[in-house]
C-alpha cells in the first residue's frame, strides 16, 4: 500500500509537470496558461476526490476499486499528451499563431480533467484502505515475508485465496499493535506519503527532462501505476508462477514501449504542425525548442513561440543598424537574445571587437550549429563572438566591470512576467551601470504603422515612462515594431534620417532593408510626431516593476483587443479596477461568513481555514518563484527545487502534528484506562485550537513574506532564503490537514470527511492559482497580492476564534 500512495503522488507531479510543457508547446503560453492549468488541475483533483466520498465509503473492496484506477491512469497518461499534440479541439490552428482566450480556457480545462479526477479518487481510496480493519499494506508484507524470507512457511490458503468478502480476510489481532493507530493518524500518513511522492517526482523530473523523450517518461510512469494495480491485487494470485507470468509480462511490455518510443515521438510531436516539415524536437531544462523546414527556410520555435526565422532578416536589420548607427564607434556589444537568426550576421557588419551573446537555452545553440546556413553559422563561430548560456538579467548585476557601448535586447514583447523582467524599472536601472557614458540601449516592441489603439497606447506608454526615468535621452522609431533607443546626456541619438544615411554611407554598410530608400519613409515627421504625442499622452505615469508588473497586464490588454467578441470588455473592466477592490471583497466575504459561522459552529470555519490555506500555500508558492527570477534570473532547476521544498514541507509537518496527536492519545489513555482499548480518542476542541494558532500563523507568514523579499531584492544575496521559504510555507500546510480531520471526523464516513477536505484544500488553491494568474499579479504586483492573502486567511482566523467563544 505504501508504494501504491507513493506513485498518487509521483504520478500527479510529474504528470502535471509533462502535461503543462505540451501545453504550452501546443499554443505557447504565459503565466495566465499556466495558471489556468494548475487552477483547472486542481478544480478536477478536487471534485474526484470529495464528490464520491459516501461511495467510497460503502465500497466492501476499495483495494480493487484503486487498482482498476491505477490500470485506468496508465492507459490515460499516453492518450491525453497524443491528443494536447494533435489539437483536435483546435485543429485549424497555425503555428506561431497567436491564440485566443476560448482555446486556451477549453484547452487548460478539459486537458487535465481525466487525470486529475482519477489521481483525487485514487487519494480517498487510499484513505479508505488504510483506515479499513483489513489493510493490505500488512497483508502483501506477510505474503512476502512469508513467500521470500521463510520459504519453509506456507502462506495460508485463507490470506490468498478468500475472493467472497472483504470482511472474511484475517483481521490484524488487536495484541499485534503496541500503540494502536487512529483512523485519523492513518489517514494523515496517507497525506504524508503521497506528499513524499510528489516531492520525489519534482526532483526526479527535473533530473529525467534532458535524458529523456516525454513519451518515455510517461510510459515509464504508465507502468509504475500498472506494477503498482499488480501489488494491490496480489492477494487474488493463487500461485507464485502466476505472479511471475504478471511481472514477466510487464517487463516485456516495458521493453517494447521503450523500443518504439522514438518512433512514436515523431509522429505524435508532428500532428501539430500541418503543412510544416519538423526537422527537430528536443526538450531541455528550459522547454522544447522545435525545427520546422519549408522550402530552404528554416523556423526554431520555443515553447510554441516563434523564436527566427531564417530567411527573414528585415527584424534583425531593423533592431542592429537603427541601434548602432547612433553610436559613433561600437566596439564592445551585449545581445541578450535571438543572435543566431541573422542578428550576429548583421553585428558584425561593424568593426567591432567583443560581441557577448546571452541565450539562456544552450540547446538552441546545438541545434543552430546543425541547422543554420553557412553564413549565419560564421557569424556564431566568429572569434569576436562569446555566447554565455545565462539568464540575461543575472549576467548584468554580475557584471561589474565591463562597459557596453550598445545593449540590444533582442526578445519577445512582455507576454510573461519573466519577460516583463526586462522592461522594468529595475533592469533599466542596472543596464545603465555597464553602460559607456556614450553608451545606448535597444529594443522593439510589437505596433501598429499608422494606428495606435488605446490598449496598444498604455503599454508603449508604460514602457517609454519607466524608461525616461532613468535614461536622460530617448528616442522611440516608429513603425509596425517600435524601436526605443535610451542612452545618456552623451548619447548622440537622432530621427534624421538624412543623418543616419549619411552614417550608413560613411561606415559603408551593406544593407538590404534598412538603406537610403527605407529611412526617409520609416522617419517622416507626421509619424514621429504622433508617436512621440501618443506616449506622452497615454501613460497616466505608471511605472512598471519586477514586483509590480503593469507592463505584463497591459500586454494582456493588446491581446485581448484582438478578440473584441470574447474578453475585450472584461479584461478592460478589470484593468480599470483600483487596487482596494480586491480588500473590499475581502471584507464582503467576512460579513458574509459571521452569520454562517455562528449557525455552523463547527464545521464550517474549519473547512474555511482549510480553503484560505490552499489560497495562502499556492500564492506563496507562485510569489516565491516570481520574485526569485527577478531578482537571481530564471533558474528552472531552482524552480522544481522550489516546488519540491514545499511538498518536504508538507511531510514533515504533516509528520510533526501527528505525531503530536498520537502522544496527546496516548496521555489521554492513561488518564482514562477505562477506554484505553479503543484506537483512538478524539479531542474537536483542542485541534481547532491548534488550527486558530497554524492560522495566525499563515497571517502573519503573509504579511512579512513582501518585506523579506524587498530586503533580498536590495542585497541581492541570501538565496539559500529561498529554499527556506516554502519550507515553511509547506510546513503550515502539513500541519493543517490532519487538525481538520480531527476536528471535523464522523466515525464510519472517512470517504466523505477525507474528501471533503482535501477536496477544500484543493479548491481554495485552485481559486488562488486562478486569481493570481488573471488579476492579482498583474494589478496588485507581488507585494499587495501577499497583503491580499494576509486578509483573506485573516477572515479564517477570525471564524475560528468565534468558533471557540
């Protein structure tokens, strides 16, 4: 039984994990894809396991019940990543192609639903097991002790082969036990170990993603969930040859999957693309850079996102020559991003003597080198040329010595929050430092030619504002991409473009796009002048921030005008929302709830703190790991070490209370030896008291997480503190499960009370990664959205303490 817990766990992290990747794969995404998908996770994780939780409880034969699931979720692990690559939902779809909100809702809510219903099923089943008189943990441990380590026993016909009645199996002689166990004890150690197990996926995936195709890593979890269906139906094998012959065949069955994996890869990751040829898949740490070939020119792809194309060079002309055509003698150059498309090529047109290229990804790199034409492979083998794989932001605040006399940044526009990281105040700020004083620094955003729409105005705006704050010169280029230019009071940076012509000349730069034709149209004063008057005008002086990312929010703006028929006005609405709306509905919930607490005295406070905690925990979570990008980079093997803290938070809590629990029993047994024969003695009152302090606690966590992030976003060190963090965070989560099934329990209903708990849990976590993704990140920023949680677990706390008077 404590393996078939274990792979609960493992196979909801991981599966998670993968299914997420394709995802985003498929239609790209940002953190509202994500969110949505971990939201909709959870909701169907919820709802499977407290809906059928009176069923379970009738079940004579939960074990059977399980491992049906079990063989279930191996069949569905496969079929659901072959459908998410084949778009069926969506099959008009083009790569690249920006996608709207109604696929990316339909997408992120049906796509999990099989997987998560069947793994909450599977959780209240498992607590069925454990707390049933006959628990098939011990049953299949005296089977093989008996089998294996004294073959000269013989396992009692009546142990294997009583097939009539789950009541007719040998119950466990009550003399066995020294310290009988509660049902409430065994229910947590189930919570605990399948915490375990997602805690060891996170850490295994991370290490598994490089060495292995997806659909290897989800055969091999497909067969975990099958060997462990075979554990739990040991008991109905009369014979040992015939347990052997299951094994046996397994094996067989692992071997051929295996062997055809790779073949089965390429044509599952090829339904997507249509009239594409893929040339190349892989994943790395980072995502799955994909190769497409039409004709002779080549597209690399990321995340689903278009990265370059190869024969396309007017964008990578555009950004290098507006850029250094306003520097009189570049010679020392920074290119965070997209250099092997033709951007390097274009660079090194110019004398210049150091180029440090930035990309994060080194697979990208591996795969340029074997796919790119002759002359842009050149370029990146070009002794000028140094690629550093590091995150762009990181690599500046390390960078304390060297002066660049142009910066290019060379990424997609603030679809992110990690991309936002570059068109914040802070990384303004810490750009100018290795600036030259004649130094300058570029980037393009997605415009319009002659049309500026007023979602499109905000985020120009936005970004030429924080901008302006801390570069003395600015000048932006208007077109179907806008180019800002910042530099310093030395910084010679001009719009004539009869000058940069008269540049271009005397450097004698050969150019296809950007020549004497292109300047004189792309620079005529009527669009200078209205695009100047349009950013002046429009950027109502917000600032955006790594902790208060508005220019992320506006991006959502400009996507959403693209489908004025779905979202346009709800997005436009909550846009225009001030920050106290959130903690006006805070208080609104309160006085809402006093009344329904002070009639259900009991129960309905509890499972409120449990619903306010699984809010708390994945905002925490999701706080956390945003702030650590902004401040260190992106480090997505940091990332599953996050995550994996905060499951180890969770068992050791978990472990802690219960353990606390049964020393609290035993106490109480022996002041009442009248009743020290019963497997357990519950105390309601005493673990809702314990749950009012966990809750002041997660307050107080709250409210002090923003100001530990700001002391380490100043100092920049302490990154161990960010291990520390969903510790602790875990840990108040851990604590909390067990506490509410002690105060809520039913004798006899363990379905029920189990799944209406961790159904709450799941549920308050899936309205928090919803409301994070879609409007508290973006419009409070990090800082307020832990002050909005504070509030809202401070509403639990108060319902508690009610409870008590």
């Amino acid at each position: 039984m404590f393996l078939a817990i274990l792979i609960i766990g493992f196979t909801s992290m991981v599966s998670q994990v993968i299914l997420l990747r394709e995802l985003m794969a498929a239609v790209g995404g940002n953190e509202l894809l994500i969110g949505l998908t971990l939201a909709s996770w959870l909701f169907w994780a919820g709802l499977g396991s407290s809906l059928p939780g009176r069923l379970v409880d009738k079940l004579s034969r939960p074990h059977l019940v399980l491992g049906l699931a079990q063989i279930i979720t191996s069949f569905a692990l496969p079929a659901v990543i072959i459908l998410v690559r084949a778009r069926l939902l969506f099959p008009d779809l083009l790569p690249g192609e920006m996608v709207g909100p109604v696929p990316i809702l339909l997408l992120s809510l049906l796509s999990p639903a099989p997987l998560a219903s069947l793994l909450g099923v599977q959780f209240i089943l498992a607590c069925r097991i454990k707390t049933s008189p006959f628990r098939i943990s011990d049953f299949g441990f005296r089977i093989f002790h008996s089998a294996f380590c004294n073959p000269q026993s013989r396992v009692p016909t009546k142990w294997v082969c009583n097939l009539q009645s789950e009541q007719s199996a040998i119950p466990h002689p009550q003399s066995e036990i020294s310290h009988p166990k509660s049902e409430i004890s065994r229910v947590t150690s189930v919570y605990i170990i399948e915490a375990l197990g997602a805690s060891g996926g996170g850490l295994i995936f991370s290490l598994l993603i490089p060495m292995m195709l997806p659909l290897k890593i989800i055969i091999c979890l497909s067969l975990l969930n099958l060997i462990s269906s075979c554990f739990l139906q040991i008991k109905t094998m009369r014979r040992f040859s015939l347990k052997l012959g299951v094994f046996a065949l397994g094996g067989i069955t692992l071997i051929g999957l295996w062997m055809g994996t790779e073949r089965m890869e390429t044509i599952s990751q090829s339904l997507r693309w249509q009239n594409l040829k893929l040339v190349k898949t892989q994943d790395s740490i980072y995502g799955r850079v994909s190769i497409t070939r039409l004709g002779d020119e080549f597209s690399f792809y990321e995340n689903g996102g278009l990265m370059f194309t190869t024969r396309d060079r007017i964008g990578s002309e555009e950004l290098v020559h507006l850029a250094l055509l306003q520097h009189p003698d570049p010679q020392k150059i920074l290119l965070i991003g997209r250099g092997a498309g033709g951007t390097l090529l274009e660079i090194l047109k110019y004398p210049v003597k150091e180029i440090d290229y930035l990309e994060l990804d080194p697979l990208v790199i591996e795969l340029s080198r074997r796919i790119l034409p002759p002359e842009d492979l050149n370029a990146l083998e070009d002794e000028r040329v140094r690629v550093r794989h590091v995150d762009g932001r990181s690599f500046i605040k390390q960078t304390k010595q060297t002066f660049y006399d142009v910066i290019l940044v060379n990424l997609p526009d603030p679809s992110t929050a990690q991309i936002n990281r570059f068109y914040s105040r802070e990384f303004f700020s810490e750009a100018k430092q290795i600036l030259s004083p004649d130094g300058l620094i570029a980037f393009g955003l997605t415009s319009s030619e002659n049309y500026i729409n007023p979602e499109l105005q905000r985020l120009l705006s936005c970004i030429f504002n924080t901008l302006r704050s801390f570069f003395d010169r600015v000048i932006v280029v208007p077109g179907e991409t806008n180019y800002f230019l910042a530099g310093g009071e030395a910084a010679d940076l001009t719009l004539n473009s009869q000058e940069l012509i008269k540049r271009l000349k005397e450097r004698k730069i050969e150019t296809i796009y950007v020549s004497e034709a292109y300047l004189p149209a792309r620079l005529t004063p009527d669009r200078v002048a209205y695009l100047q008057r349009t950013l002046i005008e429009g950027g109502a002086g917000r600032i955006n921030s790594d902790f208060t990312p508005i220019g992320y929010l506006y991006y959502l703006l400009v996507w959403g005008a693209h489908f004025p028929s779905s979202v346009q006005p709800l997005i436009t609405t909550f846009s225009g929302m001030g920050p106290e709306v959130p903690f006006l509905a805070v208080l609104f919930f309160l006085i809402i709830m006093l009344p329904l607490a002070l009639r259900f005295r009991r129960k309905l406070p509890v499972i409120t703190a449990v619903m306010t905690t699984g809010f708390a925990e994945i905002t925490f979570q999701i706080i956390i790991i945003l702030a650590h990008q902004a401040i260190y980079g992106y480090v997505y093997y940091r990332l599953g070490l996050i995550m994996a803290m905060f499951m180890v938070g969770l068992v050791l809590g978990g472990w802690w209370i219960r353990r606390q629990m049964s020393e609290d029993r035993r106490q109480e047994s022996g002041v009442r030896s009248q009743r020290s024969n019963q497997s357990a003695i519950r105390n309601p009152q005493s673990a809702i008291e314990r749950l009012t302090r966990i809750q002041l606690v997660v307050v107080i966590y709250s409210f002090l997480l923003p100001f530990v992030l700001m002391g380490l976003a100043k100092s920049g060190g302490g990154e161990f503190i960010f291990i520390l963090l969903p510790l602790v965070a875990g840990i108040m989560g851990g604590l909390q499960f067990p506490l509410a099934c002690e105060a809520c329990w039913e004798e006899g209903r363990t379905g029920k009370i189990t799944g209406l708990i961790y159904g709450a849990d799941l549920f308050g976590a899936c309205l928090g990664a919803s409301l994070i993704s879609l409007a508290l990140i973006p419009l409070l920023g990090l800082i307020w959205t832990s002050f909005f949680t504070a509030a809202v677990n401070l509403v639990s706390l108060i319902l508690l303490w009610i409870t008590q008077k």
